[in-house]
C-alpha cells in the first residue's frame, strides 16, 4: 500500500459502515496496523462477526456500536455513547452509504440517501468535533465517490420531492460529501484536525446490489473492471495513516493521490448554504 506506513498503534479509529464492503476492509487494514477501532454498524451482529476475524488476526481492541445512521436520534445516541466511553478520537472515516432507486423517507421525514450519506456525516461530525480537536492532529474521512461530479444541489429541493432519480440523489449526496469537507477544512483550520474527502474506486462491494433494474446490470457488466474491497480502501487507509498526508486538509484524494474535484464542489458560497441546510435539517450546529 503506497505510503501508509505510519503506525496506528494506540489511535483510535471510528468508522461507520464497517459491516462489509469497503468499510469492513478499511477496519480489516487499519486493525493490521494496530488502530484501536471502534465499528458503528446497524447490525450488531455483522459487525461482531468483522470484530472476530479482526481479533482472529491479532486485534482483540475492536469496539461494536450500533446506530442506525438514517435515524438521528440513533446518530446522537451513538455518539454520545463513544464521547462517554473514550477520552480521544484521532480517526473518524464516514463511510456508510447508500443507493435508493426508489425514493423513500427516513423516521425523520428525510429522503433516504441524502439522509444516510451526508446527514449522517454532517451530524457525527459535528457532535465528536470536540473529541476530534482535544486530540489533535486529528483527522477527518468522508467517503465521496467520483459521481460527485454528476451531482447537483437543489438547495429548494434537497429530497428530491419534485424529481427523483437515485443515481441524481446519490450524485447529489457525493457532491454535498465534498462540498460538506471543504466547509470543515475551512471551520478546523489552524485546529490540528484535518479533513479529507476520496473517491475509493469502482470496488466490487454488492454496493447498489439490493436495488432492481440498471443498476444490477451494470454492476454484473462491469465486474471484471471493478477493484476488490481491499484494493477500495487503500485511500482511506493511506488518508488514516499516512504520515505524507500529516496536516494536509480540504483535499480530494483518488488512488492515494491528490486530484482535482469537479468545479462545482469549489463552490464555497453553496458549500456555506448547504452547511446552514443540513443544520436546520439535524438541529445540530456547529458553534
Ligand atoms: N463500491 C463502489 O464502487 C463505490 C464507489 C464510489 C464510492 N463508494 C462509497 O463507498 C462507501 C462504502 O460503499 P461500499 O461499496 O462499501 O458499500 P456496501 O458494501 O453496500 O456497504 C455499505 C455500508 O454502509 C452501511 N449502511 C448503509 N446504510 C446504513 C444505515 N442506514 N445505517 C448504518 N449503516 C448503513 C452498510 O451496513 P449494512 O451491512 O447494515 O447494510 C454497509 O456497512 C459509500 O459511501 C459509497 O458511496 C463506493
């Protein structure tokens, strides 16, 4: 793996998403390296199970929360319960996300993807900000995807009420990952925290596979192109450990390099609006 060689001996990672899939093999890499993790999954017993073949390898210090990350009370529950139980966190990779092709709405009244994939990011992060600055350096991950590029941001429409596609609301919901970490570079800076954003690759994870139609058939035609789960995580590892990356903040990352997002995401003014948005949205705010 290309320049995470830094030791995690002793860091504490949070990552969400950590049942299968990239986020499993982030933990897996990340657990090789000696991170004290901490797993926030929906299913408790996925997320025992990633735990076990964890400890299997040599890392018994592997925590399970539980939290349904499209409910914000599960959100504020569980990070509640990692402030009460640890006194650091020096790695939050948000990880977790989804593809709905059909439009629903969370407890909350929210659409679904925009809820799980950048609500969720948004509200963890907020409420750990402090834990994150009292153990500066620190270090921020949110999981994009390259289809940020596609996405737009209808701030008078954020749940898609008027027209919903679930490749435009998964678009739009990379875009706000984006959007979302350079608006935090910018409130972290001169804080010790960073916060970065990647493109993992097209990973052969099942992403998308509970969905009908297109999206299935795409994915089957594109298999033998797609990277395995481990070659998916790289970045988040070399983002979570590097020490190349020490300090470096408010930057896109796609196989381990620094790259350019689209022109949008640079968009500091919309970048401000959908913070004030997500805000309203959670009840959760930064100052
Ligand atoms: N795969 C790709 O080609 C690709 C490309 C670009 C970006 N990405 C991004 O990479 C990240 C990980 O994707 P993946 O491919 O590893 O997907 P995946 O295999 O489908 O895994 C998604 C993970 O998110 C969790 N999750 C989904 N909804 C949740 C909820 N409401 N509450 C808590 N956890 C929830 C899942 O938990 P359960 O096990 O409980 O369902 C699972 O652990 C996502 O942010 C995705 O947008 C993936």
């Amino acid at each position: 793996m290309s320049g995470s060689n830094g030791s995690m001996a002793g860091k504490i990672v949070l990552i969400t998403g950590a049942s299968r899939g990239i986020g499993k093999a982030t933990a897996m890499g990340l657990g090789r390296m000696g991170a004290r993790l901490c797993l926030v999954v929906r299913d408790l017993e996925k997320g025992k199970a990633v735990a076990a073949q964890i400890a299997a390898r040599g890392n018994r210090d592997v925590e399970v929360l539980r939290a349904d990350l499209a409910s914000q009370a599960d959100i504020k529950r569980v990070a509640a319960e990692f402030d009460e139980r640890h006194d650091r966190l020096d790695v939050l990779i948000n990880n977790a996300g989804a593809l709905c092709s059909a439009r629903k709405l969370t407890v909350d009244g929210i659409e679904h993807t925009f809820a799980v994939n950048h609500l969720a990011y948004f509200m963890l992060t907020c409420l750990l900000r402090d834990k994150l600055k009292a153990s500066a350096p620190a270090r921020i991950i949110n999981v994009s995807s390259s289809a940020h590029a596609r996405g737009r941001i209808d701030l008078d429409d954020l749940g898609k009420e008027r027209k919903y596609g679930g490749m435009g609301a998964y678009s739009q919901s990379k875009l706000a990952n984006v959007l979302f970490t350079y608006e935090l570079a910018r409130r972290l800076a001169g804080t010790g925290v960073t916060a970065n954003c990647l493109h993992p690759g097209v990973v052969f994870t099942g992403f998308g596979g509970g969905e009908p139609g297109w999206l299935k058939l795409m994915t089957r035609l594109a298999t033998p192109f797609m990277l395995s789960e481990e070659e998916g995580a790289e970045t988040s590892i070399y983002l979570a450990s590097s020490p190349e990356v020490e300090g470096v903040t408010g930057a896109y990352f796609v196989k381990s390099k620094r790259r350019q997002s689209s022109r949008l995401s640079y968009d500091a003014e919309l970048s401000r609006k959908l913070w004030e948005a997500s805000e309203k949205m959670t009840g959760v705010r930064w100052d």
